[in-house]
C-alpha cells in the first residue's frame, strides 16, 4: 500500500475511512458487500482497495465472508469503532506523536520550533477522531444529501 500522502493522511487512509463509512450504511441496511461495489461506488482502484479492506479484516475492523453470497460488512459491536481505530490500522499513530518537522529529538521537554504552536491543534483533532464513531458517520451519511 502506498504511504504518499497528499495531505494529512494517507490515500490508504482516505479510502480505509471512506470504505468503512460505506459499508456502514450498507450493513445498516442488512447488506454484505463486495469490493468491487465498494470500489465502484467510491471511485477508487479496486485492487488497492481490496489491500486495505483486507488490513482491516486483520485487524478486526470489517469483517469478510466468502461465497456467492459472501462480502463484506460490519459487526455490530465493530459501529463503535472511531476514525482513529482506522487511521492507526492504516497509517499508525506517527500523525499525532512525530513532530510535524519531521525532527528526531523534538518533545514536549525538547520541542522544536512548531511544537508549541501544532500540539494544541494536533491534541484538538486527536480527540475529535478518537470519538467520532463509524456508527454516527453512517448515520449523518443516511441523514443527509451527501452521495459517495
């Protein structure tokens, strides 16, 4: 899986959150589904997709079934998942631990220059992510005008 970022998480990421999002609303709906629906409808490379959504089988985000009326989904206990469940599945925890420089000895008793000004923005958004749960995106997803 390609770690290339073109912003703050990774394309695996993006698609990681985008996927589970989907399934979701499909599992809410009492759906299985398969990767190429989910690739065809979010408009992502089917193989890639089929990488992450495998890593998130692994580390018990999704669930897999095989067979003719396998697929993917989400078990129920899985909805309480939050967004940092799957960024730390795909993309580990550097975001909110590595400085934003990129420097080796940078800390809160050794900061580097942006440390002070990044930590109360970075600490803000780590708890935003830690408690938005898949389980209230699908349902402002379903609530709303927006389409995948």
């Amino acid at each position: 899986m390609s770690n290339k970022k073109s912003g703050m998480f990774s394309k695996a990421c993006k698609y990681g959150i985008r996927a589970m999002i989907y399934l979701a609303v499909r599992t809410n709906a009492g759906h299985k589904t398969g990767v190429k629906e989910i690739a065809d409808t979010l408009k992502v490379p089917k193989s890639f997709l089929a990488k992450i959504l495998q890593k998130m089988v692994r580390d018990d985000l999704v669930t897999s079934v095989k067979g003719p009326y396998g697929g993917f989904y989400i078990e129920k206990e899985n909805m309480e998942k939050t967004v940092d469940d799957i960024i730390t599945c795909i993309d580990g925890k550097s975001l909110f631990t590595e400085c934003v420089l990129g420097l080796p000895f940078c800390s809160d008793q050794n900061p580097c220059p942006l440390h002070e000004k990044v930590y109360p923005f970075r600490e803000g958004m780590y708890y935003q992510l830690r408690h938005q749960k898949i389980s209230q995106l699908a349902g402002e997803y379903e609530n709303s005008e927006k389409r995948f």
